[in-house]
C-alpha cells in the first residue's frame, strides 16, 4: 500500500476554487423534493394480504403523523392502489383525490388540522406485478422442474407507493411495522426479524415482523416463498443467505464472505451494525436492480450472490464478493445514513463502490482489485469527457431523473473521486472524517457538505474546496506537462485546462487537483494544482516524472513530446497501474484529436515487447485494441489491424495456454477468456479452430470445459452458426434456469451476424427465456455483439410496444437509446432523436442526449482512427 503525505503545509495561503452556489448542510425543510413538508411521517404499521392467484393486494395502515404547520390537505404518494378510506384521528373522515399520472393522493380535511402527532388510518387495494418493481412476482422453475412463484420488493427509487401510501421520499424517515398475509407454505423475511406467525384460513398465514428503525421508505423490504437459507454470525451479528429452495448450498460463499466483511465495517465506521440481523437473498432471475441494500434485507440477483463450483467462474466469485461488501457497506451510507435527496445520490453509490472495492482488497490482496479499477476509469472519464455529461452533485428534480442518475458518474467518478480524497488525506484522517459522519447522522439524512465538514475537522483542512470542484461541476481537469533544464536540474511546469471529447463549446473549468508524481527511485512529488501553474524540480535534466502515480487522481495528463518520450524509455520500470494509466490517457488524447493514434500503438508496443504479463495493462490493450477494431468497421485496413493485434497478443497467450496450471496465479486465471476472446474476434485462425473442436466437445459433453472457457468458445464458434447449431444453443438458453448459465449462453449467441439470427435473438430476449429484469441490457448486448446495431433497433421498434409491456417503468426511459448508442448511423441518431418517447420524460431526454452524444463522438472518432490506422500500418507493419 501506498502512503500518502498530509497535504496540510501544501494548502497553506492556497487560492482554492469554489464553484458558484455551494451547497448547504442538510436541512428538512429545505432539502428537494416533490412532496410538501407540512407533514411528516413519525412511525407506519401496515398490513398487507395477498392473493398470489390474482396478482392483488389489500391493505391497510395506521400512520403516526406530526402536524409541522397547519394544514387542511395532506399529500403522499401512491402509485396504482386505489384508496377506499382515510380517516384522522379515528373520526376524521378524508376527502381522497387522487392523481395517479403524479403517482400522488390529496387528503382533505373539513377544517385545517392543528400542528402536532396525529393518527391516520387508511385502506386501499392495489396491483402485485409481473415487471421487477415496486412489490411483484417472480415466476421461475425450481431446481427439481416445478413452477415456482417469488413475492419480492423493490422500492428504489420510488417504488414503495406501489405497496403502501406514504412519504415516498429519502427524507421522510418514519419506523415500519410490517404484517403481511401470504401462503401458508411461503417462507418470509423483511428487515426485521419475525415476531408471531398466526395461521389463518384457506392456506394463509399472517406474518408480524418487529419495528424498524427510522429509515427511508425505499429501504423497507419483503421477500416470501420456498426458500432455504445457510446462516452464520459476525461480531454477534446472526447472518443468513437465502436461495430458492435446493440452491441454499450456493450461498455459502457470500456468507463466508460477509462474515470477514461486517467485523471490518463495524470497526472501519465505528458504530455497529445496528440491526438484529442482516439476510440476504438470492431473487432467480427477475430482478432488474442487480443488487439492493434494503436495511437488514440486501436483495441480489441470484448470479451475484450464489456460487456453484460446477458451473460459477473465478470471475463470479470476485463479482459476488464486491457486490456483497457494496451492499454491505450501504448498511452505514445509504441506510443509517440517507442521502436527503436523489442529486446527493452519488453519496450513497460512490462510497459504497469505493468501500466495496477497498474490503474486497483487504480481504483478497492477491486479486490485486485497485490496479484493475483502471476499467472503471477509462469507462467513467469516456462518459464525462462529452457534453452530454453531469455533476456528480446534480439538480434533481423527478423521479424519471432519479432514475437516470444511478450511472456511472454517480458509482465509477464518485467512487474515484473519494478514493482521490483519501489518498489526499491520508487513509487515517479519511476514516476519523467517516466515523464522525456517522455518528453525526445516524438514523437522519446527510448532503455532501455534511461529509466534507466531518473530513475537515478529522483533517484540519478545508476539504470542501477542493472536493467540490469535482462533486459541483462537471467534467475533466486535464493537467498538461512541460519541462525545462535549469542549472542541472529538470523543471516540471504543470497547468491545467478541461480535457473533452467531442465538444465543440466546453465551459472553462478549475479544479483544485491534488496531484502525485513521482519514478521508481525517486522522491514522490505533492502538490494542489489550481489555476495557477505550479513547479517542482527534480536533479538531472534527462530524469523523467510520471504525474498521477499510482492513477489515484481523477484528472488525465498531457506531457509535451520530449516527456511522454522520456518516460516511454524507462515504462518497464513503473508498476503495472502506472502502465495502464499512461495507456489509457494517451487514447484519450487521441480520442480529444490531442495526440496521434501512433503514440498510443507505440507505447502499447514498448510494453508487450517487454512480455508484460500483468492483468490490468493486457486488458487494457486488448479493451482498446476492441475499440479500434470496431472503429474500422468496414475499412479496407480492418484485416491488417486484426493481423497486428493478433501479432501483438499472441505470445501473451502463448505463456497462458488454452488450459488452466496446476500452479496458476488466480489473474492468469482470469486474463485467460479475455486473451482467446479477443483473439477470437481478430479472426486468429488457430483459436478460431481450436474453439470450433472445443464447442463441438462441449456438445456432447458439457463437463470437457471448464466454466470460465465455455461463454469464450460458444461465444467465438457462434458468430457463423448454422441454423440447427442455433436452435441448439437456443433451447440450452430457454431450458437452463440458473441465471448466470443463462446469460452467459444467451450473450455467447448475441455475437451472431446473419441477419436471421440477430432477428431470433431479438426475438428469443423478450420471448420469455430472458428473465423480464434482463430483457433490456439483453437486447443491447445483441446490439453490441452483433456489428449490426441498425437492424436491432430496427427490429425492436417494430416489436416496441409488446417488449415495452415486460420491462419495469424506471427501465422505459432509458431503453431506446440504449439500443441506439452502438450505432454510427445519423439515421438512426434522428431516429432516436424524433422519437416520441424520446422526450416523453425528463430521463428519457437525459438518456437520449446521452446517447447522440456518444454517437457522434464515435464517428468522429471511427473517421480519425482509419485515416491514422492506415498510416501507421504503412509506416511500421509493411
């Protein structure tokens, strides 16, 4: 590990930037919102019956309210119940208007209610769901062949007015007793333990589950079905990972891994996991969000938290292990403290995609996890280059753009940004800054400003000016080299400017950066880098610096021609992230027509020719060796790059192999698939052989491959299939019902490129064999992989409005467009653009102007890299 010096002498007499408008600490009655705050929840006791038969819920809940100022109208949110009832203080009889386009409920009284706690009954009657939102049902197959049906919720963002009416805000923090009424063989959790089962008529039984503690409604969960659990305990913590039924087995790994991770959360945070117990459950299948940290209910997709030896890869164990410590980490920031409002989100998402990359590091070194966030990098800084991007703090004012803020500026730049913080602070005063957070806010909401104060006073510094010029503006500080001799020494002179990709009027930005620079053997630079360039100098004029030493800082770095060749001399002396991160920001400028492509490919050369082996910079070349190769799509030069890529990673296979050491480090492991991917894409005829007799082995015998290979080989032998070997693979996706063997043989057939193919494939994602929750990234991956992006979006406009009816409605917005952005077709890009649903609502537009903006930037990026892509080829690869 790294250690980091204190910045404090650095600071000292500094003119730091501070964006217009800071914002302010939290506040109730002023934080944002959609609700008026003249009432507030205090505590709800809800019960809710379901007819699992008819898909319909009753319900009714009692409701302790406090009266802020006095009012004859109280306003709430519901979205598709209906309310038959509401009655104040037991005599009080409501007049109830509803407006179900604003998912609200007006209560008016005959005269106003006076300031202080009320009692408010109410019954209403409601849908359950098939789409994953809200409460719904999961249909699924069970390990031995019979049909199964899951009660599960999901009420992120803004999906618990689909179970009960209430305040369906983040800052309306209240307590929840929840009774709920179901089969009588259903098994039931919720965030609290259970407190009585009582049986009831007709196969019921009414489950009680004791009182939460104050929180937001969208942490308030129920599961119920056949489910088993593996339980264990942590730190006096009773844990338990539930699966449907015959599954439970597979969730063995993620207890074990939640059992390392909560003693460290508690210690790291320094207030204790406060809830009785913490369960996690495995949904099959139907689950959209991926992963939910509902207070002491964290909810998974079943391929992130089960593991099965015969089938899961060691790609599957790392995923579950960081889901699990990002989950996990949400039960201090997120549950036990609430962002107030939705433009504060990345304080939930960033953190928790920090925090679980940091445990799952601590807990499994030899992942060597931080040097391979350089993925996360190069994708967010690609997102926040455009004009198209946002503030990490942005103003929200819906739901539809609460749902479009869960990107990866809120997970991957929030992430980097507060590992930047830390790494500027020191991991010491971090922690002392997050445990006094905590403390401070317990039970109550936060903004980011709140967390800057708590770092400020554990470090002594003002650590909101120089956060927020990352959190409070948009984009990318680019800090541009030069050096200069001076009486025997070499002067660094850095300056800053916005690094952008495809934007013609970028706004003039300033960052307060704190850069590291440094060189094996020599002493490590610190300093902020504000408007004014800064200096430092080092002893010899020919000693070259690298900036962002160990890629800890979100910025990129620009260094004049005589630098970038000094340090392209000694690259095999710096450690593998220092590579990557050269790598990734000499692509970038060439992306932002600042750099030839030639220096990229130069420098990729310089390192594999020094056998580099490490798994972060070969997945670096190979991710932009991709790129380039879709970038010359229909080019004349398409066959020459593939025969140079093939050149270049061909000894980097030779060293792994197609089989797996007795004695192979876990990253070799891992870099495997992606080598023989990739070379399976630029056509190596003896992988493309090889993979072809390795498929029809599988066939016949499906245990001859081991699982990480076998979505690598049916991936390569399925881009010509004929039609009988698609049916098969076909009929393998429908009949197989563990989720993570679904996808990786439904994504191993979206690389088909026959048109009648790519029209099956679209056909088969919304047939019923992809899980509703999957439908859409399904379609996209076909869009993807199968180099026809056009005939896709062709085929699902025609199919719109029945593929539509499967996907939950925080997934409309987005869904078009992202079908759209793997085109280079202006046609298409109007298409998008002129479509109706395209501007029905404010995501939509922010995911629209998201996906023109990628799409123009990479034609221009397609016409830059084959007009350079031929002269490089005829300057070096004759």
């Amino acid at each position: 590990m790294r250690r980091f010096l204190s910045f404090t002498t650095l600071l000292a007499g500094l003119p730091l930037v501070i964006p217009a408008h800071a914002e302010q600490t939290f506040s109730f009655q002023q934080t944002a919102g959609e609700l008026p705050k003249t009432v507030a929840p205090l505590s709800y006791v809800i019960h809710v019956a379901t007819d699992m038969d008819r898909l319909s819920l009753t319900g009714q809940e009692t409701i302790k309210v406090n009266v802020l100022s006095a009012t004859a109208e109280m306003t709430m949110n519901q979205a598709g119940l209906k309310l038959s009832d509401a009655v104040l203080d037991n005599s009080i009889k409501a007049d109830i208007s509803q407006n179900d386009t604003a998912e609200t409920v007006t209560l008016r009284f005959p005269q106003n209610v006076a300031r202080g706690v009320h009692t408010l009954a109410i019954r209403y009657s409601g849908p359950i769901l098939k789409t994953p939102n809200g409460i719904y049902v999961d249909d699924y197959t069970s390990p031995n062949g019979e049909a199964k049906r899951m009660l599960v919720t999901q009420f992120e963002v803004a999906d618990a007015r689909r179970m009960f009416p209430g305040w369906d805000e983040p800052a309306f923090k209240a307590t929840f007793q929840l009774n709920v009424a179901l089969p009588a063989d259903y098994v039931a959790v919720s965030n609290m333990p259970i407190t009585a089962t009582k049986t009831e008529g007709q196969g019921q039984k009414q489950v009680s589950f004791a009182t939460t503690p104050r929180m937001s409604t969208y942490l308030l969960a129920l599961v119920a079905g056949d489910m088993k659990a593996v339980r264990g305990q942590a730190d006096g913590t009773p844990l338990a990972v539930y699966a449907p039924s015959g599954l439970e087995g597979q969730g063995e790994f993620a207890l074990h891994a939640a059992e390392k991770i909560l003693p460290y959360y508690n210690s790291y945070f320094g207030v204790k996991y406060p809830l009785p117990k913490m369960d996690m459950v495995a949904i099959p299948g139907n689950y959209q969000a991926g992963a939910m940290e509902n207070w002491g209910l964290l909810t998974y997709i079943d391929n992130v938290l089960l593991f099965d030896p015969k089938n899961s890869t060691p790609r599957t164990r790392e995923l579950i292990y960081e889901v699990v410590a990002h989950e996990m980490a949400h039960q201090w920031s997120g549950d036990l403290v609430t962002m107030g409002w939705w433009d504060n989100i990345w304080l939930n998402e960033g953190f928790a995609s920090w925090m679980e990359i940091k445990a799952t590091d601590k807990m499994n070194p030899q992942w060597e996890i931080w040097p391979r966030q350089h993925e996360t990098r190069e994708e967010t800084m690609g997102t926040d280059a455009l004009s198209s991007t946002h503030p990490i703090q942005q103003t929200i004012h819906n739901v539809s753009e609460a749902n479009s803020a869960f990107d990866g500026i809120s997970y991957g730049k929030g992430e980097l940004v507060i590992r930047m913080l830390e790494g500027w602070l020191g991991e010491d005063r971090f922690r002392q800054g997050m445990r006094a957070y905590m403390k401070a806010h317990a039970y109550g909401s936060a903004t980011s400003q709140d967390l800057w104060n708590a770092l400020s006073g554990a470090s002594g510094q003002d650590v909101g000016k120089v956060a927020r010029s990352f959190t409070e503006q948009p984009g990318i500080p680019l800090v541009n080299v030069a050096t200069a001799c001076q009486s025997g020494k070499i002067v660094y002179t850095l300056s800053q400017s916005r690094f952008t990709i495809h934007d013609p009027t970028p706004k003039d930005q300033v960052w307060n950066i704190p850069v590291v620079a440094g060189a094996p053997g020599l002493p490590v630079h610190k300093l902020v880098l504000g408007k004014a360039p800064q200096t430092f100098s080092v002893a010899g004029c020919n000693v070259p610096v690298k900036m962002n030493l160990g890629e800890s800082g979100y910025y990129r770095v620009r260094y004049e021609p005589s630098a970038f060749e000094a340090l392209l001399k000694i690259i095999s002396t710096f450690a593998a992230v220092d590579k990557a991160n050269l790598l990734g920001d000499q692509f970038a400028l060439f992306r932002s027509g600042q750099a030839q492509l030639s220096s990229y490919l130069t420098l990729a050369d310089h390192i594999l020719e020094a056998n580099e082996s490490n798994i972060a910079v070969i997945q670096e070349i190979i991710g932009k060796f991709d790129v380039l190769d879709d970038y010359l799509k229909g080019s004349e030069d398409r066959d020459a790059f593939r025969v140079y890529a093939r050149k270049s990673l061909t000894p980097v296979f030779a060293r792994l192999g197609w089989d797996q050491k007795p004695d192979e480090n876990v990253l070799d492991t891992m870099l495997r698939p992606s080598v023989i991917s990739a070379l399976g894409k630029f056509e190596d005829p003896a992988i493309m052989a090889d993979a072809k007799t390795r498929f029809a082995q599988w066939l016949d015998n499906p245990a001859s491959l081991r699982p990480d290979i076998v979505g690598v080989v049916a991936g390569i032998a399925m881009k010509h299939p004929d039609q009988k070997t698609y049916d098969i693979m076909a009929g393998k996706v429908r009949s197989t019902q563990a989720t993570e063997v679904k996808l990786r043989l439904f994504n191993a057939i979206a690389g088909a490129t026959s048109p009648a193919l790519i029209e099956q494939n679209v056909a088969l994602a919304y047939s019923g064999a992809i899980p509703n929750g999957r439908i859409a990234s399904a379609l996209a991956r076909v869009a993807d992989s199968s180099e026809n992006p056009d005939l896709v979006w062709k085929l699902v406009k025609q199919h719109e409005a029945d593929i539509r009816t499967h996907l939950a409605p925080w997934s409309q917005d987005g869904f078009l467009a992202g079908i759209a952005v793997y085109s280079d077709s202006a046609h298409i890009a109007h298409e998008l653009e002129n479509d109706p649903e395209s501007g029905k609502t404010t995501g939509a537009k922010i995911a629209t102007a998201k996906a023109l903006s990628e799409i123009s930037a990479r034609k221009e990026a397609m016409q830059a890299a084959q007009s350079q892509i031929h002269a490089w080829l005829s300057a070096t690869h004759h």
